[in-house]
C-alpha cells in the first residue's frame, strides 16, 4: 500500500466475546504494529487486545490512515488462518440479513477447534513458597498450599478443586496478592484441534554396500538397511511401518540415526473419511437431449463468469446429478472451485461416491457427522487449493473457496438447509447471494421445488431448467452405457377408511400386503416409508382418557421397543421416550390416573411396521432406517450397502429414505400413512406433504419398469396427495400458490418470527404479551402499510425441557427492505431471552 510510508495501517477487527452486543461495538479499530504490515491481510484470525482482556478477531478491512490512540494487533493467531474475502462479504450479508452477530456468521467460515481464550492463572511468589500457612484464613490457605504443591493455576482449574463461590474465591485471590504470596497471570489455552503429524524415516546412504559391511556387528541394524533400500524406493515411509515390517526397537532406530543411515522427520498427515471409500472407475453415459440443453445453458454461464441464479427441475430420476458431475467438471478445467451442499449427512453417502470415482482426491466432505479433526483437515486443503471440491451439507457453505465458480444445492426444497440456531440463516438464499457477491453460478436442483424457488423462476428471478424425462441406463452390447426414457412408477391412493369400514384392522392395506407379497416373491426390494419414529405414538387409556406425557414438555410419549431387554414372552420391553428432550421411562401396567388395566399403545412407529412385516412375511430380510438406527458415524453407509448389496429385502424408514438415494433395485414404495404432517398449523404443511410423497415415491423404478407406488391415507381427497399421486408439481402448485396469495404468506410475504421460553406459563405468556404490544406501538407510530401481527400464542410444541413456549409473527410485505426489519428490532431495544427467526422455515 503506497500510503504506508506517510499514514499508519489500521485493522477493522470482528472480535470474539460474549459482552459485545450484536448491534453496536462488534467491530474496533486497532494499528497494525509495523513487524506485521507484510504479513497481514483480510481475513486473518488475529490477536487484539479488549478492555482488560486479550481476545481472538477476524480482520475484515485495512486502511492507511493516521492511527491516532489506537491500541496495536497483538499477532497472528496462525499466518495460514485466513478467511477468504468471498466468504467475509457472505457472513456481512447473513449478519445483516438474519440479525445475527457478525462474529457468529465468521466462525462458521473457520475450521473446528480454533476459538482460543486467555484465562487467568494464579501462582505462589517466592514470599508465598515460604510463608507459614497456619497464619492464612482456612480459604487462603488452601488455595496457596495447592498452589505450592502443583504450581501455576487457571482460576478454572482451582474452582475445579477447591470449595467457595466465584466471588469468594476471587476476594481470597486479591487478599493473597496483597500480600505478595500470589501474582497473577495469563495463559492462553491451546486449541481443541491441531494438525496431526506422524515421524517418517528415510534411508540416507549412497553407498549400500559398504553400509552393510560396517554393520557386521549389528546384524539387527543391517536388516532394516536392506529392507529400506528393497521396499522404501525412495520414499519416506513411517516408522511404525518401519517397526511393524522389521522388528526394530527405538533403540536400534536412534542408532541408525546417529550412524547417518537413516533420517527421521515429521510430515502432516490428513485425517481424510474418504480414505477408506472404495468408487469404480465411472463411465459417464450420454447426456440425454434434455441433459445436454440443461448443461449447454448453465456452462455458458459458468464460462462467462455471469453469476447466473438457476433452478434445475428434473423430476425423480431424471439425471439431475450427471449434469451436476459435468457442470462440476466443466468448473475445474476452467481453474474454479465447486461445492455441492445436501440438506443431510444421509444424503452425502451416495452423492459422495458419485463425485469420488468421477474427481478422485480433489473431493473434500463436511458435515457435522465427521470429527473435529477431519472437519479441520478438510478446511485446510480446501484453503491451499490441495481439494477443488466439497460435498457438505449447510455449514460448507462457508467452506474457503478462494476460487469458488460453482454452487449447486442439491434438494433445495429441504427444511434441513435453514439453521436451528444462531445464526439462523438458510443455505439455499445465501447460496443465491453468492451469484451478486462473486459471479458464481448457482444452480438449486429439486423435483419438489419450494413454492418461493418456483415463483422466482416463474418471475425471471431465477432462471428455469427442466428435466422433464426420467431415464434408466443399461450397458449395450459394445460396452459403454446408454440412456432410455422411463415411465414414472403409477401411484395408487388407498383410502384406509374403506379398509376399516371392511374390517381390515391391520396396518396394512389388502392392496398394500398383496403388493409386498408379490415383490419379495420376486426377489426384489421395497420401501416402506412412515414420518414417525418408535412402535406406538401415544400411550392412551380407555377408561378414563389418561394420556402418558413427558413430565418435562408438553409432548406424548412414544412407545419404543428396546430390543435388548426382553419380558416372559420373548417380546421386545416397551419403554416411552419423548422426542424433544429425550426422557426414558417405562410402560405403565397400569394407568396412573385411575389403575385400569385398559391401557393400550395406540398409533403406529417405524418399530411397529418392521414388526409387522416380520409377523406377515417371516422370511423377509427387514431393517429400519431412521434417526434411532443410523445414529453412528457409519451408520448411513452401511445401511446403502447393504441395500445396493441387496441384504435387505424391506426397508422401513422415516424422511431419510424418501430423499435422494438411488436404489436400483425397488420396485415397491408403501406409504404407511401420508397424513400425519398433512394438518399441522404450519403453513408448509401441504407443501411438505407433497414434497415427501413425491420423493418416497420417486425412489421406486429407478431402473426399469414394473414398479408401484401405494400410499395410505385418510384424506385421499386432499390436493396435495392427489397431486402426488400424478406425479403433477404443475397442478400442486395452482393450489399452494393460490393459498399463499390469499393469506399473504411467502413468497408474497415475509415472517419474522419470535419465540419467548419460560419456567412459568403466565410469564412466558405475559412477556408474549408485552412484546406483541411493543410491536403494535411500532407499527402504529410509524404507520406501517402491510405489517401485521399473528398472537401472540402459545407454540404448537407448548412445552419443552421444563420450559413454557409462546410465540409472535410479524408479517411484513414481500418488499421489506433488511434496514426495515433491522429498524423495528433495534426499537425493541434487546430481547433477552427471545428466539428473533427472520425469514422462517416453519412456525412451530
């Protein structure tokens, strides 16, 4: 920078401290000392000093100016810890967009691990080493004596040990230090996650022969030369492959060493999950005539760097992830990097190894199901440019892609892409935002697409793909793949009112049983798909109309089957656990409220269809696909191969098998029961519904023809199922569109939504109260066309962990400008305590 010769460099650090609040005093300035002009940029993690403390900052802006009482940036935290500029300008826009603190959006864009504090340590002066502890106060002394016996302290690590209140504590530390038996200091606690690195050795010796021959002596020593100059080839190799592979101890190592024969030195190592994933070589098969316009139209944008917002529509199977494999390839001959976000880890598995056998190594993965360790890993290689890919779900959106060209969201009608916490942006909006900030080309796939996503394309805000064709593939006669068309498998809607009404009691439609019977007896592979997890929905008594609930949320109990713990009968025990928070306990005999023994599990569970299907078809290979059984690191993986592997001959599960896997070999989809998001007080209800229906049953007939999808319902009269028995986004979205217009919600409005918790119902219920008042005022005083208040109200889940739940919309037009949003928040002075969720997902 020219001007540094006349002017200092002054730093705009984001800092990282809990005291700071998220509107005001979140940015300070600071000079950069001059031992640090060459060395820092924007984006580095640096650190400054605030008040009395030392903290951790992101740089997000330098200036030459006259730095006039400006205290200096102490130092780097780590000279490669740098944000790319493209993702400081992302997390501006997610801060400004969702009223999120700008510290929280910057550490998504770091690596797990690296947050650091400076605690506050304690040690014994020389004074202190000597003096007689008989003379102290019983809290004094003691916290001196352990000082003695274990040296330098963190106030932490003595609360740990010793007994007293902070304050206590605290009191006892200054009257120690007045005395000169204590000094205090600082420490800067090490963080969570390092590079992990191993020792490697080498064989240095030029002349083998004469090597060994002054190894007589040492014939131990001799042996591992010669293995090293048979097996390593010049390359370094570890030494615990060296020990494993030889025999050699530490000692004989050592010798070697100091014998020159041998070097030892340190290498990073990556802790890389795909390592152990095993992809074919992939043959990519022709694009079809629809595939070849979808990917002609997105890459010439891509080419020209324009920025272009597109919506890939492609109904379930028709070839949406080999576009995306080209795009993604066309993206790396250009020189730019790629990321591909799931709305869930489920998800990544098979896309996973899609993108492993076409991009080998230059493939990186993040989501929350990997370890801390590999999440680091994978931020480093992406930031050296060492990986050009990353699959991941939302967080990996802010992954450094420094040349970042291409964005697809894959699913990009999923409520998974929103965030349940602070700060609660969703991924697919900021995705699209990356198109203004960088030019890079978005491209949201979905057969289902959201009705926002689908409005825009239908206004010119996106641009609109279709894939209107589903295709198989199948290897020809001179070896390479070829493309068909395929029919969508026909839907069938049984009403299970009818069934009752014929007295089928069963889970299971007649037609639904029938189909499964002629499936495995064809020896192939079907799903059964019901969004509810456990045996039994609810405990219920017959007599007095008992209920069993958490004694801590609002919620039924569900009955679960503990597999591992059996009754007289050899039946699974049942145990009731609640879905919000997690409490276990065990199945009444009896009901609690008035001792009948007419207490009975009503409802149905994943656990109570694998039941069923094992009582119907003994034979039949069943497992279960949900959150209670995929709960491991690999449980997702091994699951899918033993799919692929054709293991499993039924496979039961919740939403996580109705979105995006490719499964050959199904050729039945059952729906157990489609109504039960259909009537929640959600405004998205009828659109998830349609949403899940039409996936689940996408997953059938991937391959060939014959296969069938039956859904059970007792609203098969509602539009969304019979939309979705025709396959016919075109006509759910007529209906949705028309609903949404009338009530003024998204896309033709926008929510701002506040939820208040409490231990006590009437004041969650009073400050509910009070700040729907405030709003109004707000409103009112400023005269504000459009806005509008719903509640307050207490929310649907009323209760959870102890805690009274209420909430309040403000509904705005769909133009309300960020600013306006930020205006009416900052009246409201802080909300402590409050949930504020601008642009929500679902109002539950």
């Amino acid at each position: 920078m020219s001007d540094r010769a006349w002017s200092d460099l002054v730093a705009e650090v984001a800092v990282r401290t809990p005291s700071v609040s998220r509107r005001h005093g979140q940015i300070f300035s600071y000079r950069v000392p001059p031992h640090l002009h060459e060395r820092i940029s924007v984006g580095h993690v640096v650190w400054v000093p605030l008040r009395q403390q030392q903290v951790q900052g992101v740089v997000v802006a330098l200036q030459a100016r006259v730095a006039t009482a400006l205290r200096d940036v102490i130092d780097l935290v780590d000279p490669e810890l740098v944000i790319p500029p493209l993702c400081i300008a992302l997390a501006r826009w997610v801060a400004d967009t969702y009223y999120a603190p700008f510290m929280a959006v910057l550490d998504l864009c770091l690596p797990p691990g690296i947050p650091q504090q400076v605690t506050t340590t304690w040690r014994a002066t020389p004074a202190g080493l000597k003096y007689e502890l008989g003379d102290l106060p019983d809290r004094e002394r003691a916290i001196l004596f352990y000082l003695r016996r274990h040296g330098e302290q963190s106030e932490t690590d003595l609360r740990t040990v010793l007994r007293g209140s902070d304050a206590h504590l605290r009191a006892a530390y200054r009257s120690l230090a007045e005395r000169g038996l204590v000094v205090r200091g600082t420490r800067i606690e090490p963080p969570r996650v390092r590079p992990r690195r191993e020792q490697v050795v080498q064989l240095a010796v030029t002349d083998l022969d004469r090597a060994l021959a002054d190894l007589r002596r040492a014939p131990r020593q001799a042996t591992v030369v010669r293995w090293l100059a048979d097996h390593a080839a010049g390359a370094p190799l570890t030494l615990t492959e060296l020990r494993r592979a030889t025999g050699i101890d530490t000692a004989g190592i050592r010798a070697l060493e100091r014998r020159g024969l041998i070097t030892i030195s340190e290498r990073e190592v990556y802790r890389n999950p795909l390592l152990t994933l095993v992809s074919p070589p992939d043959i990519p098969p022709p694009l079809t005539a629809a595939q070849r316009a979808a990917y002609e139209l997105i890459v010439a944008d891509l080419e020209a760097g324009a920025g272009g917002r597109f919506l890939l529509h492609g109904i379930t199977g028709s070839g949406k992830t080999e576009v995306y494999l080209r795009l993604v390839a066309r993206a790396l001959r250009l020189g730019r990097q790629a990321l591909v976000l799931v709305p869930e880890i489920a998800l990544t598995t098979q896309l996973v190894r899609r993108f492993a056998a076409r991009f080998g190594n230059q493939l990186a993965v993040l989501h929350s199901g990997l370890s801390d360790g590999e999440r680091y890993d994978a931020w480093r290689r992406l930031r050296r440019g060492e990986a050009r890919i990353v699959i991941g779900a939302r967080s990996a959106l802010f992954a450094p892609l420094p040349e970042l060209g291409l964005v697809i969201v894959d699913e990009e009608h999923e409520p998974g892409f929103k965030n349940d916490t602070v700060p609660r942006y969703h991924a697919r909006d900021a995705a699209l935002q990356l198109a203004e900030l960088g030019g890079v080309t978005v491209v949201l796939g979905s057969a289902t697409p959201s009705v926002e996503s689908f409005y825009a394309a239908r206004k010119g805000v996106l641009r609109l793909v279709t894939l209107p064709e589903r295709i198989g593939g199948l290897f020809g006669a001179d070896g390479l793949v070829h493309t068909r068309p395929l029919p969508l498998p026909p839907v069938r809607l049984v009403d299970m009112r009818r069934e009752l009404q014929q007295g089928n009691t069963s889970i299971f439609s007649t037609v639904l049983q029938h189909a499964l019977a002629q499936t495995l007896e064809r020896g192939q592979q079907a799903l059964l798909f019901l969004n509810r997890r456990g045996a039994a929905s609810f405990i219920f008594c017959r007599d007095c109309g008992y209920v069993a609930r958490c004694q801590h949320c609002s919620t039924p109990l569900t009955a679960h089957y503990d597999d591992a713990v059996v009754n007289e009968t050899d039946e699974p025990y049942r145990i009731l656990i609640c879905h919000s928070c997690g409490q276990h306990t065990a199945m009444p005999v009896v009901c609690p409220q008035c001792l009948s023994r007419r207490i009975r599990a009503l409802g149905t569970g994943t656990q109570r269809v694998v039941e069923t299907v094992r009582e119907l078809f003994p034979q039949a290979r069943v497992a279960r696909w949900d959150r209670d059984s995929a709960s491991g690191k690999d449980a997702h993986n091994a699951l899918l191969e033993a799919m692929l592997g054709r293991h499993i001959d039924v496979l039961v599960g919740t939403q996580m098998i109705a979105k995006g896997l490719d499964l050959p070999f199904v050729s039945l989809v059952g729906v157990i029961l489609a109504d039960t998001g259909l009537y929640v007080p959600d405004f998205r209800s009828g659109e998830r519904t349609f949403q899940l229906l039409t996936q689940v049953a996408g997953r059938a007939g991937r391959r060939s023809e014959g296969a069938q999808v039956i859904i059970q319902t007792y609203q098969p009269d509602h539009y969304a199922l019979q939309a979705a028995r025709e396959h016919d986004y075109q006509a759910f979205f007529r209906e949705e569109i028309a609903f949404r217009r009338a009530l003024a919600y998204p896309p033709f409005g926008r929510l701002v939504r506040f939820v208040v918790h409490a231990a006590s119902e009437s004041t969650c219920r009073q400050r509910a109260e009070q700040l729907a008042k405030m709003l109004h005022n707000y409103i009112r005083d400023y005269d504000l066309s459009g806005w509008r208040l719903i509640g307050p109200a207490p929310a649907f889940f009323r209760r959870q962990r102890d805690r009274w739940r209420w909430h309040v919309l403000l509904r705005l037009p769909a133009d309300s400008a960020t600013q306006a949003i930020h205006a009416a928040l900052d009246a409201l002075g802080p909300l402590p305590g409050w949930i504020i969720d601008v642009d929500p997902v679902q109002v539950l």
